[in-house]
C-alpha cells in the first residue's frame, strides 16, 4: 500500500458492512428458492427446500446483529439529512445523472448513501419483525400474519433494488470508491472529489490518518 492514502474505514465498519452485505444476499436468494415453486432449485444443491429454509432462518440471524451493528454505528452521519447541503447535492443528482459544474459539497455519506443506509435501516427492520411474526405466528389474528407476508416481500423488492444501484455506485459508477470497504484506505483526489467536507472536517480536527504518516500534517489548519 502505497504512501498517502488516507483512511475511510476501519476494520470494525468494514466486518459488518460485509457481514449485512453477505447476509442480505443470502436472505433474498433463499427467500426466492422458499417463496417461488419455479426457484425451488436453489436449495437443491443444500438438500432441497426443508435445508433452504433453515438456512434462510439461520442466516437472518446473522443478519439481524450486522443490521444491530450497522444502525448504532452509522445511523448519527448516515441516516440523518442536513439542510440545505442535501437537498442541493439531490437536485443536482450528485453529478450522477448529468453533468454538474460543481457537486455541492457533503459530508462522509451522500443524499444517495443516505437514502440506502435508511432503506436498509427502516426496511431491514420491518423484514426482521414481520419474518419473526411470520415464524411464529403464536395467537395474533390470521390477517396480521397475512399482512407480513405483503410487508417482507415489500422489504425484499426495495432492498434489492437499492442494493444493484448500491453495487453500481461503490463500483463502476464511482471508480475509486470500492477500496474505502475493502482496504479502507482511499486517494486524497477521490475523497476531495467525493466528500469534500469530509475531508476538510478531519484536516480541521485533526482526524485525518494518512498511511505512512504519525497523523495528519494538516491539524490545526
């Protein structure tokens, strides 16, 4: 690893960023191979639908303390907007959509990453309590357990989504962005490109780690 590089992630963000990335994967193809006669060949190789089942159960807990995790750690920088800064980074579309002089500038998470971070929040939650219901009935009414039945496959088809836009964005949509949940170590050009704030927050704080240096040279600036 080359000299410079400054810190996005550490190991901790990284180890349940993966840990709700893997988990949720597995959850929406077993939950497919359980839910649709014609994707029944998807336990198959695990010993058929019964195997499926358990280990959709058995991966949602996994599931529910990444997403535990993931809530307590990012929910102060990601699942909160800040105006106006937000809203004009929305109307420009980040640059994403079409050409923007200047991105207004934001902080460690976009409106984008945002709007995921919440729809995985809000959504996984609603998944993981009508999942529990739907596991164990006990004596609520029959239209209620019908009712989670709507709200998991509604989870399921927003989480999804968001999840290949996601992928796109951390990937060819924005080259440069995927070592920040791979290494953690990303360039100065693309964090000030990215998240310019950011970066100017942590050279004022002196939060700034850059690899091969005892601490950010910009403190106090």
């Amino acid at each position: 690893m080359r000299k410079g590089l400054i810190q996005a992630t550490d190991s901790f963000e990284r180890i349940v960023h993966w840990c709700l990335a893997v988990s949720c994967l597995i959850l929406c193809f077993s939950g497919l191979g359980i839910m649709f006669h014609s994707l029944n060949f998807l336990g198959e190789p695990f010993g058929g639908l019964k195997s499926l089942k358990y280990i959709h159960n058995f991966t949602a807990l996994f599931f529910i303390l990444s997403l535990f995790f993931s809530v307590r750690m990012w929910w102060k920088e990601a699942g909160i907007f800040v105006f106006p800064e937000d809203l004009d980074w929305i109307k420009s579309a980040g640059g994403y959509l079409w050409h923007v002089d200047k991105v207004p500038e934001v902080g460690k998470y976009n409106p984008g990453q945002k709007m995921f971070f919440l729809v995985v929040a809000l959504g996984g939650a609603a998944m993981v309590l009508s999942g529990l219901i739907m596991l164990f009935p006990l004596s609520i009414p029959a239209a209620l357990v019908r009712l989670m039945y709507l709200i998991h496959a509604a989870g399921f088809v927003a989480i999804f989504a968001f999840f290949f836009i996601h992928l796109y964005l951390g990937t060819v949509g924005s080259p440069g962005s995927l070592p920040a949940m791979t290494t953690g170590w990303v360039t100065r050009a693309w964090l000030k490109k990215q998240h310019p704030k950011w970066l100017k927050e942590m050279e004022e704080h002196g939060t700034l780690v850059v690899y091969g240096e005892e601490k950010s040279s910009s403190h106090g600036h």
